[in-house]
C-alpha cells in the first residue's frame, strides 16, 4: 500500500486523508460478495453471487459454440438463438411472449467460439417463472418447421449486414488465416449455403449433444440464495441423460494449430485501410493472462476524438496523433480454453498505413525491453478500474463468473486480482511479452486500401531487434 507523508518540522508525519482513503478502499474489496459456487449429482455446476438487491441477473453458459460445429453444420448454435424464444412445446409462441412480457424481464444470448450464453435480467421475485421461461426455451424448444424457414431469412439478412461491417469481418479473417484448417478458424453465423440446409433435426441432435448438464455453469447474481439455484439445478435437470457418454464418438474442440501468416482484401473503392496484427496468446486459464491484459493497458487506444499531442501518456498515441498516422486504434484479445490472440487493430489512410503498423511494432519491441515501472502505473490504474467498472453490474459479474468457471473451473475474486495486478512489475512484463511477442511470427488482416500495406516477410523483419 502506498502511504503519503506530509513534512512538518522536518519531521514525516502520515496524511490522515490518505490513510483514510486506503482504509476505505480496503474495506471496499473485502466486503464484496463472495462467489459460491457448487457441482450437483448431475454434472451441472451452479455459480451465485447474492447482493443485498432486488434485482437478479441469471445466465446459462454453455461449452459450445463454432468451434464445436462440423464444417457442414457450422452456424448451427448461433442460428438456434434465432429460435430459442421463439415458441417451447409447452408454451406456444403467443402464450411464450405473452408470460415474458407479463415478467418484464430482458432475455439475452449470445454465442461465441467456443462458447453459447443465454441469460435474462428480472426482478428477484419473478425468478421462479422467468428460471421456468428459460430452461423451457432452450431444452424443450419447439423446433417448428415453419418458424425455422422463417428465421432463415431474417439470419440470411443479418449476414448482408454484418458483412457490410468491415470490423466483424476483419476479426473473421484474423482467425481464419491464424487458425486456418482448424474449427477454430470458423466463423460463428457459418457460410450462407450451410444456412438454407438447415433442418430441426440437426439442431435436436447438436442441442442434446452438447447442452448437458455436464457443460454447463448455472450463474446468478443479485438478490438470490444459493440454496434457491442449486433447487432449480436439481429440478430442471433431474433427468439429464448426458448424451456424450452414448456417443461413439467424443466431443473435441478440434486442434489449436496457429499459423503465422497475411490476408489482405485490397479494396481502392475504400479511402482507408482497416488493418490488424496479432500474436499467439495465453489461453484464459494460463498465469500469463492477467500480464498480457496489462501490456494491452499500456499500449492503450485512441482515436481522433480525443485530446493527443506530444504530452500524451501512451507513447502509440502520442505518435499517432502528432504524425496523423491513423484515425484511431485500440487493442484487441481473444482468450479461448487452450490457446489465444493478442494484438491491435487500427484505422488509418492508404498513405500512412505501413507507418502505423511499424509504430505499432515498435511498441511491441518496447514491451519486450524498455518498459519501466513508472510507465505501468497508469496502466494498472485504468486496468483496475475497468475491473471495477464491470464487475459493478449485475451482467458483467455474471459474466465474469460463466466464462470463469467454464474455462477454468474457478472464479479469483476481485481483490486477488487486483493484488495481482499490483504485483506485476516491468520486468515481469519484459519477460512475459519476450514469450508471446519478441521474435515470433505475427497474424496479419488488412482491409480497404492496402496498397502501402508491407509484405508479410517485411513485417516479420520487424519483430525483432538486431542489438550489438
């Protein structure tokens, strides 16, 4: 703890204003609510938080997702959250939003990777109905013929759109020539021929494949006991067969191959180039995980909205903003069970896009052996109050604690990790980002005007320094 003095007669004498200040962030972390979290009879694990609240969010993590999906069914798991609300063999469409608008509560998914979450926001006296709505939802879907064609459409739609989304694409293509000709390098909406080819069978089969209680984290956070989830667990999943043991075949995520490689699609039409650069990174549950996330506090983002200049506190940012290298950029990571990417994206015109991809690794360089502690001061700060910013709510914290206990089989809590962060040193940072970064082969993804984008061979020069 770092402790201010205030000199009197030569004499140091402790700020009490500051003492009273650390006592009260001490006391702050350690009168958090703790996470408690149990594994039933059978398989499935329940996580909760309880706040003094009235208030509850709820959510279902799953171990599914793209990366999970054969090559003709790929796609599937996010195309089923088209169709999970949309009718259960209990409750018939009308009478589903008829019950979910009487509760008013906000049911949610999304799907990524290597992982499906369904979760719902309500009051914590509706909990009971809403726990009903949801498990009802998902694992007693009606699978309709005719809504499924209905939804082909509206999915069909939203992939016009979502590739009008240079962003979302660039991400795609990142991972496709990073994990190429692994499941991983799949994209999560799937290929539009895979869509139309979609039956209710299929989806029967892959929901009762991998939704089981085995792969599945329970969570809820907010005004509710413990005791009241681990029922519902019990009641919902009291006649869970786990389909995986039937199975002739195990379920895999598929290999991890990372291939240090370029692809770029030129587009002059564009006035700006949309580029990102990677590296392979720690997995979630790897240690070098919380250090990574400090290196990407350091870097930091920006972008033309904000102050810059020559006093600037992240040197990327000074040097854009004086040389008007790019319009903004920001740092980027995917951390998956077993493997991950790091790196940083940005936005910048076809003149000075090779320039902001050499400062960008000369960045990287600096990580690996000229940062120095009173440069990861602000870093900390920012990463530690992110940290708080999120777990605040109800949704981050539910979050938080699905993807943690999924991947890993425990949650850190808050003040542990902060204490972590305080701990990492420079050279700590030096020595972990030499692993992951210095002199490794780098992923790259352009968009847009690309012409003055440097050749892969080029940017792979610049990965390392050649020091005498």
């Amino acid at each position: 703890m770092i402790r201010c003095y205030k000199i009197l007669k030569n004499i140091r004498i402790p700020c009490i204003t500051c003492d009273r200040k650390n006592y009260t962030y001490l006391r702050f972390l350690n009168e958090l609510p703790r996470t408690k979290c149990s594994v039933l009879s059978n398989g499935l694990t329940v996580a909760t938080e309880e706040r003094q609240c009235n208030n509850v969010c709820m959510g279902i993590y799953i171990d599914a997702g793209s990366r999970y999906e054969n090559e003709t069914l790929n796609g599937i798991t996010h195309f089923f959250e088209h169709i999970a609300f949309k009718g259960s063999k209990k409750r018939p469409k009308t009478v589903l939003e008829s019950e979910i608008s009487k509760t008013g509560a906000k049911f949610k998914c999304f799907t990524t990777r290597d992982t499906t979450a369904y979760y719902v926001e309500c009051l914590s006296s509706e909990i009971n109905l809403v726990a009903d709505i949801l498990f009802d939802c998902i694992f007693n879907n009606a699978l309709t013929d005719s809504e499924i064609e209905f939804q082909k459409h509206i999915v069909y739609k939203e992939m016009l759109e979502y590739d009008r989304s240079s962003v979302k694409v660039l991400y795609d293509y990142l991972h496709s020539t990073a994990f190429q000709g692994t499941p991983l390098g799949q994209t999560v909406m799937g290929p539009s021929y895979n869509l139309y080819n979609i039956k209710s069978k299929p989806i029967s089969d892959y929901i009762n494949k991998l939704f089981i209680a085995e792969r599945i984290v329970l969570v809820a956070v907010g005004g509710v006991k413990h005791t009241l989830m681990l029922n519902l667990g019990e009641h919902y999943f009291s006649k869970t067969e786990s389909e995986s043991a039937k199975c002739k075949k195990p379920i895999t995520m598929g290999p991890n191959r990372y291939t240090g490689s370029q692809v770029v699609y030129r587009d002059d039409s564009m006035n700006i180039a949309h580029v990102a650069i990677a590296v392979e990174g720690p997995s979630f549950e790897d240690d070098d995980k919380i250090v990574m996330e400090l290196a990407s506090s350091v870097l930091g983002g920006w972008d033309k909205s904000q102050p810059g200049g020559t006093n600037h506190g992240m040197n990327i940012a000074h040097v854009a903003s004086s040389g008007n290298l790019c319009e903004s950029y920001k740092t980027f990571a995917y951390y998956y069970q077993d493997v991950g990417l790091w790196g940083v994206e940005f936005i910048s015109s076809r003149e000075e896009v090779d320039n902001m991809l050499l400062t960008v690794q000369e960045e990287w360089m600096r990580l690996c052996y000229m940062i120095t502690d009173s440069e990861l001061i602000r870093a900390k700060n920012e990463m530690k109050s992110e940290l708080i910013r999120q777990l605040q709510t109800a949704i981050g914290a539910c979050h938080d604690i699905g993807f943690s206990i999924l991947r890993t089989g425990r949650r850190i809590d808050l003040q542990e990790r902060i204490n972590i962060i305080d701990k990492i040193t420079a050279n700590d940072l030096q020595n972990v980002c030499n692993v992951y970064i210095y002199d490794r082969c780098p992923v790259v993804a352009g968009i847009g005007s690309t012409e003055n984008l440097l050749s892969y061979s080029r940017i792979r020069s610049y990965m390392y320094w050649v020091r005498v």
